[in-house]
C-alpha cells in the first residue's frame, strides 16, 4: 500500500483488493493503541474519525460511528455494551502468548486464556474496547 497517498481516500479505495474488514469503534485512537501495542497491527493512516492498519497481508479499517451516518449499519449497533458479539477475529502467525501478556499489562479481558487447541493451533482470544474477540494464533510444530 505504500505506492499511494494513504491520505487520499480515493486512491486508498482503489487500491484495496480481495476481503475487507470494516470495523465501527467508539473511539478509532483507542481501537488503534489496542491494535497497535497488543496485536503489532501496523498503522498506515490514523485520526479521530478513521484508521487504516495492516497485520500481514491483510488490511483493517476502523471507522467511527459517526462517519457512518449516512449508512444503515449503525442501526444494527446496541445501545449499550458490547459491539463484537458473534464475530472472532483471527489473526494467524501473531504470537498469542506474547498477545496475551501485553493484554493483561495494559489492562484487556483475557476473553480465553492461551491454550493448545486440537486443531493443531496454540491460541488464545482477547477482547478490544468495543468488545470485538481477536484471537492470535500460532501453528503447534511439530505437527504430529
């Protein structure tokens, strides 16, 4: 993505390919330190009202909830508690152990503690401000 102005967002619109993850956040700088300090989430672009960030090859926008206004998804959002219900985030090859400690540092749920899975992942799932479930995970080598 560095081939354009990550400020522009009609070159930032061109130029995302395949699968997408659109997110609406309370407070995008908020969402943005969570992914960034605990899940080493790349940020491309960032402000009050929307981020862009990348973890591998795959990019993540957070949008705030008023930047949606125009849009009927908020409709759907819950006047209160937690936004992320019925949706894990999983995020392959980020190390869940590291994850999770950096999580219980800064203050996060531990949602489900780091455990060794049987399908063959060692995992654990960690809750953002917005209640939305990221699960670091990492391959069990050797596979038997």
């Amino acid at each position: 993505m560095s081939e354009f102005d990550v400020e522009d967002s009609e070159a930032v619109g061109h130029a995302l390919t395949g699968f997408g993850i659109n997110l609406l956040v309370a407070d995008v700088v908020r969402s943005v330190e969570f992914l960034r300090s605990i899940l080493d989430f790349a940020v491309l672009s960032s402000s009050t009202d929307y981020a862009l960030l990348q973890s591998g090859n795959q990019y993540f926008q957070l949008h705030a909830d008023h930047t949606y206004s125009q849009n009927p998804l908020p409709s759907l959002l819950p006047e209160s508690g937690t936004r992320g219900g019925g949706i894990e985030l999983r995020l392959f090859e980020i190390d869940p152990d590291l994850a999770e400690q950096k999580a219980k540092r800064a203050g996060y749920t531990i949602f489900a503690p780091c455990a060794d899975k049987p399908h063959g992942l060692r995992e654990c799932c960690l809750l953002d401000p917005d209640g939305y479930c990221w699960c670091p995970s990492r391959r069990i080598w050797p596979r038997s």
